[in-house]
C-alpha cells in the first residue's frame, strides 16, 4: 500500500482520489514536516476516509527533545487522537542519536490504541537495526526509513536488512525519494508492503502584485512558491505497484 506525505486538506483530497491507502499529515515539509494544527488534522478527516496518521514533532531540527518539547508532544498526541486520526508519526533520539527508548515508549502507550510509526529519525542512529530492536521494544507499529541514507536506492540493501531483521514484529516502510521508476524493484529487493512518497509539485502563486523584495519566511523564493500534491502523480506510483502485485 502506498502512503502520501502531505501538508493541506487539497493534498489530501488528492491522495485519497489517488488511490493513496494513508496520508502522513504534516505542516511545513520544507522543514521535514513537523506537527499541523488542529484545524488541518479536523478538515482533513472530514474530507477524507482513508488512514490519517498525524506528524509529532514541535520543531525542525534533530530529534533530541527537551523536557518541555516532551510535553508538547504530549498534548499534540491526545489533540490528534481527539481529533480522529488512525495513528501517529514520532521520533525521538538521545544526545548519542540513539532511539530513546523510555519515552518513546510513554507516547507510544499515550498514543494507544492508535498505531504509531516511527519516522526517519531512525535513519540518523549510528546502527539502523540496533535502532529496529529499541523501536520494536517501544512499541512501535511500523518503522519509515530510507536505509540511514539520502534516498532508498542507497538505502535499499539496509532496508532489506531490517525487513529481515525485523521478521514480522514490525512493519518495514521505504520512504525517501520512492518513485515511480524505482518503487517495483524496490518492492522486490526489500520484500515491503508499505511505501512512502511525497509527490509534491511545487506551482506559482496566482497573486499578480508581488513585493519580491520583502520575504516573510526564510527562503525568499518560495514567497511566491506553492506546492501540493497531484491526482494523477498518486495514480501512477499506485498503478505501478499495482502492476508489481503489492497493492
């Protein structure tokens, strides 16, 4: 089954028409995503019925938290859970970036009883399948990698790895530069179901009076910039796993 990361409810529209089978609601990509806010996650389960799972993450950045970032996390678990999502996405490191395992295992059990993944902040460990084990003993449902590297064609043999290592008691998600040229053999070497994508195209705003030299974020040339995600871009990475035998 295929999953779109996504950052607006037209996002998400558009996966579930798609043939998405799971969106991973977040705002602001540009920073890897971190979490959106209550009023995203309420219009997005209103439109769609597929799988919503929501980004935990107060902050862009690494992924070791500091006491009062926990409790943010926290209270953004039961905001989503209050607000009908079918599962979460988290991620937590210590100073050594390795899985920390303790209160991973706190918002796993606060999550309860909605599935939670463990996102790439996996691919940040020293050592991915010592990772897989502390995220298994977390309690974690399913694990979204690249193999510890930019994309998952360099990843690929890593992830196979951890699929094996992994026998079953956790599921193995490629995410990180899937495509439609590479998702069949990436499917085929790795043995996993589940895949990641984020398919985002970016497009001009439609505002014709433009103050170029003012920016109100901190990347002056997407001022003018959106992105989203395309019907027909899901349809084509679903159709080709479709074609490979693993919908």
């Amino acid at each position: 089954m295929l999953e779109v990361c996504i950052d607006s409810v037209e996002a998400a529209i558009a996966a579930e028409h798609g043939g998405a089978r799971r969106v991973e609601l977040c705002a602001d990509l540009v920073e890897g995503g971190i979490t959106p806010g209550a009023g995203m996650i309420a219009a997005a389960r209103h439109h769609i019925s597929i799988g919503l799972f929501v980004m935990i993450r107060p902050r862009g950045g690494d992924f070791c938290y500091t006491g009062l970032e926990f409790e943010v996390m926290c209270e953004e678990i039961k905001r989503a859970r209050d607000l009908n999502a079918d599962g979460v996405v988290l991620g937590l490191l210590d100073e050594d970036a390795r899985i920390d395992v303790p209160r991973t295992r706190q918002l796993v059990e606060l999550a309860g009883p909605l599935p939670v993944t463990f996102h790439r902040a996996i691919d940040m460990t020293p050592d991915l399948i010592v990772a897989l084990e502390d995220v298994i003993a977390a309690g974690a449902t399913r694990i979204l990698t690249s193999g510890g590297e930019p994309d998952v064609m360099r990843g690929i043999s890593t992830i196979a790895r951890m699929v094996e290592s992994a026998r079953g008691r956790i599921g193995i998600m490629p995410g990180g530069g899937v495509s439609v040229e590479n998702i069949a053999e990436l499917a085929a070497v790795t043995g996993a179901s589940e895949f990641h994508a984020g398919l985002s195209t970016a497009s001009p705003s439609p505002v014709r009076f433009r103050k170029e030299e003012i920016a109100m974020g901190g990347l002056p040339d997407r001022e003018y910039m959106r992105s989203t995600v395309h019907e027909e871009s899901v349809r084509v990475l679903v159709n080709a796993l479709a074609a490979d035998g693993r919908t």
